[in-house]
C-alpha cells in the first residue's frame, strides 16, 4: 500500500464514521433504547463504538504508515 | 485528622510533587524558540501526555459532569469531537511539523503569514483566535475556585482558591516557558488519566454496583436520557462538527506540533490519547449519567462529581477528585497561557513593531505570561453571567478558521481573498446565529457555525479559482513534499 492509498483510505473511513453518528436521519434510526448491545442501550453503544473504532484505526494507520516511511528510507536517529 | 485537614494535605503534596518534577525536568529560558516551542525537543510521550492535559478541561469534572446528570447521552460529543480532532490532527502534524522546522514557525499565526503571505491578515487572525479561545481560560480558572471550594467543604473561599492556583500555574509558565507547561501537563495528564479511570470507575461500581445496573436504572426513570432528547439531531450534528473542526483549529494544537522533535512524534500520540480519551470521557460522563435520580442530589449540578466523591469515598476520595480537577484545568490553562503570550508577543506586538529583535519578543513573552494571567484572574472573579454561552459561541466562531489552515495546507489554490473574505462572514453568521437567532430561521434548525462555515467554504472554492495563489505556495508545497525527516525516538 502506498502512502496516498493509506491517506485517502483513512479519509474514507473517519468521513463514513462521522456521518454514520452525527448525519440526522441515521442518528433518528439509532436513537432506540432497545435492543441491548454487550449490555449498553443501542444508541449508547455506537455512541461508544465510532470512537473506539476511529481510535484503533488511528492506531492502525500509525503503524502502517510508520512501515512506509521506514521502507522508503526514512532516516533514524539512534 | 479533620476532613477537611485530609483533602487540603492531599491537594498541597499533589502541588509538591508537580513543583518538584517540574523543577527536576525544566530548563533555563534562553530563547524565544525555547520559551515558546521548547526547542521542538519533545519526545513522544512528553508531547501525547501535555496535549491530553492542554485538551482535557476541568470544566469535565464540573460542567460536562453536570451535563450528563441533565441530558444524558448527549453529553458524550465530547468523546466523539476528542478522537475526531486527532485524526484531523493526524492529518495535518506532517506538513505543520516541516513547515514550523524549515522556517522557525512558533505559532499559528506565523503559518498564516508563511501559506498567504500577508502580515496584515496575520494580526487580525491571531487577535481573533486568542479573543476567541480566551472565554476558555477564564471559564478554566474560574473551575480551579470552584473546584478547591468544594473539594475543601467550602473551608477555601472561591477566590482565593482561584488566586492562589492560577498563581502557581502562571509562576512556573513564567518561569520554565513551554518546557514547564509540558512537563507540567505531562505529570496532570497522568493524574487524570489513570488515576482518574481507576478512581472514576471504582465509584461507578460503588455507587450502581456496575455499568449495567446503571442503565437499568435510568431506563427505569427516564429513558430520554439514553437518546438525543429534546435536543435533536440537527442540533447533535452542529456541536459534534463545529467542535470537531473547531477543537483541532485552536492555536495550543499548532504549539503542540511545533514542539515534538520530529512529526512522527506528534503521530505517535495516537497510541495513547484516542484510547486515554475515550476512557476519560466515557467514565466521568457514564458516573454523572444517573446521579440525578439520588433524592438528595445537590441544587447546583455542577457540584456533583465532588458530592458523589464525599458521599461514597469520603474525604479521600473528594480530596483525590479535587486533585483530579485541579490537574485537568492546571493544565489547560499551562498550555493556554503560554501559546498565548507567544502568540500574543510574535504575532500582535511583533506585526505592529516590525523591528523588534527576537530577544525583545522573548522578554515579551515572558512579560506577557505574567500580564494574561493576572488580567485573567481579576475577570475571572467577576460575576460574568452567561459565560458558558459565550465561550460556546466562541467555537462556533474558531471553526470559520478551518478553512485558512485546513484547506490552506492541501488545496494550493486556496488564497487569502477567499480565506479572509470567508472567514469574515463565517463569523458574522456564527453571531447572527447565536444573539440573534431569528435571522437564520430560514437555515432549517441548522446552527450558525454550521450555515457559516458551509458559505465559507464556498467562497474560499470560488476565489480559489477566481484569483491567483500567493507566488511563494509552490515553494511551500515542494518544501512539505521533499524534507527528509529524521525520526526521534526520545521519549520525554
């Protein structure tokens, strides 16, 4: 994967997250109590899940990118 | 050992300590660069913990709490702005990072001057973000009374409370510059996110027996509070947005970056502060979530985190929520003194006395930490009604600046006619929305930040292609796309 591919891949999801929980007529369809999802009401629960996604997945682009740079010569400082 | 002898000695050594690490790992101030962006020598966790302290305000452990008592859920759009901020920070720490290394940028303002080339747009920029973020500063120190008084059993007066901890804040910023404010951040950013998980969570399990047991509670008496509400979900989408963009525009994010030593220091954060976030967030809010239905709930919701404490830990536990509190506005207002002062220094002083040395800018700086900070603290003991709402309106002015940066930093056509003129009526729409909302009843239910920011964003696209960009961006752009970056591994 290049750089641009990862870039534009990490753009795609945070503007898919972000619309799935703010955009009106979703929230509308989340906004119920029931069912309980791992034991959190339902809109508890993607209130929880968006941003605990976006976190791994900043992680996950931290370290991918990291292999990137390293394997096109970035230099370290040891 | 009296209860209120207990949480006083807890507090006072929570200050000993952060004198003596701060003094242990501070440096002498040289130099404008040092005072202003700590040599940009910062490691990574250095970096991530002083941006967790600077992000996270104590107004968490009075206001938000207190939110989340009273319309539930919908206080968690802290928890969601948080994360998504880093990713546009993510987004945007390379291109900022090179730009403020290649040509010695310390604030925001000079990114400003550098993308537009104009000295002028710079200045008034700079005056606007600083008057915007400065209601966040007050509302911080105003916390720190509050907090000490409640933490003490009302013992420490309001004021005094206030002055006496903005002092030792304001001293040692004066003192250690950037450096100091990190450290010092680094040290209260710990505190309260792990410490403040472990002790928050501990008091959910005491005072519901659980997470569950919390929600079956508040279904029981009011299931609004697991939705939206009243509020609805046009209103959801402009605070979620607004804080979003506008969190990740204020100036303190721009000193963060410039500080970390390479900008894989400042992507590094992301191991810690999404998670450290979510997890502050969720447990502080999950705690206040249902506390409204105790019948001797306290009249002032604010006072709540501090009155559960008491209630189930005892003086112990107020004293640790009060060093909690503490910890979250000491470090906010660290970080927003000294971007200020900077900013306040290079960009105004520094733009109207064009021949003004770096030193002289520096002793500015430092002269200025001390000016702010008392200038502050003396409103801060006013009465100021309506503060919160003024700082609120404030976001829905900082985010017209997403534009100028944001765009600026990835569309090369974007120019200062479309960035000056958009933001100008960004703001005067966030205003008309928020003093005078019948003038945008046409906008549908959609707040002013947002009817502003979607007309800014249209004039910055068609001035982009209506007027040429500033002759330098092709420079910028190739200086961004070929630096070769040594990556650190420091840690602190």
């Amino acid at each position: 994967m290049t750089k641009k591919a990862l870039y534009t891949l990490s753009a795609i999801i945070f503007i898919l997250l972000m619309a799935f929980i703010t955009l009106p007529p979703v929230t509308k369809m989340l906004e119920r109590v029931e069912p309980h999802i791992l034991g959190m009401p339902f809109f508890q629960f993607f209130l929880l899940a968006v941003p605990v996604t976006l976190a791994c997945w900043l992680i996950v682009w931290f370290l991918l990118e990291c292999r990137i740079e390293d394997r096109e010569g970035g230099k370290k400082d040891e | 050992m009296s209860n209120i002898a207990i949480t006083i000695v807890l507090m006072l050594a929570y200050f000993v300590l952060n004198t003596v690490i701060i003094k242990l790992l501070g440096r002498k101030q040289t130099s404008l660069e040092e005072f202003g962006v700590g040599e940009r020598s910062f490691g990574w966790l250095l970096n991530s913990f002083s941006y967790i302290g600077g992000w996270y305000t104590g107004t968490i452990y009075t206001g938000w709490f207190s939110n989340a008592s009273t319309i539930g859920v919908f206080a968690q759009y802290v928890i969601i702005y948080s994360v998504s901020s880093l990713f546009l920070m993510f987004f945007m720490a390379k291109p900022v990072w090179v730009l403020g290394k290649v040509y010695n940028l310390e604030t925001q303002g000079d990114l400003i001057e550098l993308r537009y080339g104009s000295r002028k747009f710079k200045f008034v920029f700079a005056f606007l973000t600083f008057l915007f973020w400065s209601p966040w500063l007050i509302l911080e120190i105003k916390s720190i009374g509050y907090v000490v008084q409640a933490a003490t059993y009302g013992s420490i007066g309001f004021n005094i409370g206030l002055i006496v901890v903005s002092s030792f804040v304001i001293g040692y910023c004066f003192l250690g510059g950037a450096r100091a404010s990190a450290v010092g951040g680094l040290v209260q950013g710990i505190t309260f996110t792990i410490v403040g998980i472990i002790a928050v969570y501990w008091l959910i399990v005491k005072v519901y027996g659980g997470l569950g047991d919390m929600y079956d509670m508040v279904e029981g008496f009011n299931k609004d509070l697991l939705t939206l509400g009243a509020l609805g979900g046009k209103y959801w989408f402009s605070v979620v947005i607004t804080c979003t963009l506008g969190g990740y525009i204020l100036p303190g994010v721009f000193a963060t970056i410039y500080r970390a030593d390479s900008s894989r220091a400042v992507k590094k954060s992301v191991l810690v502060a999404p998670i450290a976030g979510v997890l502050i967030g969720f447990t502080i809010l999950s705690l206040g979530l249902g506390l409204s239905f105790f019948p001797d709930f306290p009249a002032d919701p604010q006072s709540s985190a501090f009155w559960i404490s008491n209630k189930f830990g005892g003086p112990i536990m107020l004293g640790l929520m009060g060093i909690l509190a503490l910890a979250a506005c000491m470090s906010t207002i660290s970080a927003v003194i000294n971007t200020s002062s900077v900013l306040i220094s290079k960009d105004i002083v520094g733009t109207l006395a064009p021949k003004f040395t770096r030193e002289k800018l520096f002793k500015y700086a430092r002269l200025l930490t001390i000016v702010v900070g008392i200038i502050s603290i003396i409103i801060a003991t006013m009465n100021i009604p309506n503060l919160m709402f003024i700082s609120v309106v404030m976001y829905d002015c900082t985010v017209q600046a997403f534009p100028a940066v944001f765009v600026g930093l990835f569309w090369k056509r974007a120019n200062i006619q479309g960035i000056a003129l958009g933001f100008a009526v960004g703001c005067v729409f966030s205003l008309m929305g928020n003093f005078f909302p019948e003038t945008i009843a046409w906008g549908a239910g959609w707040s002013g930040g947002i009817i502003g920011l979607f007309f800014n964003i249209i004039i910055v696209v068609i001035c982009g292609f209506a007027f040429k960009p500033y002759h330098k961006v092709q420079e910028i752009f190739e200086t961004i796309k070929t630096y070769k970056e040594v990556y650190s591994k420091r840690i602190i």
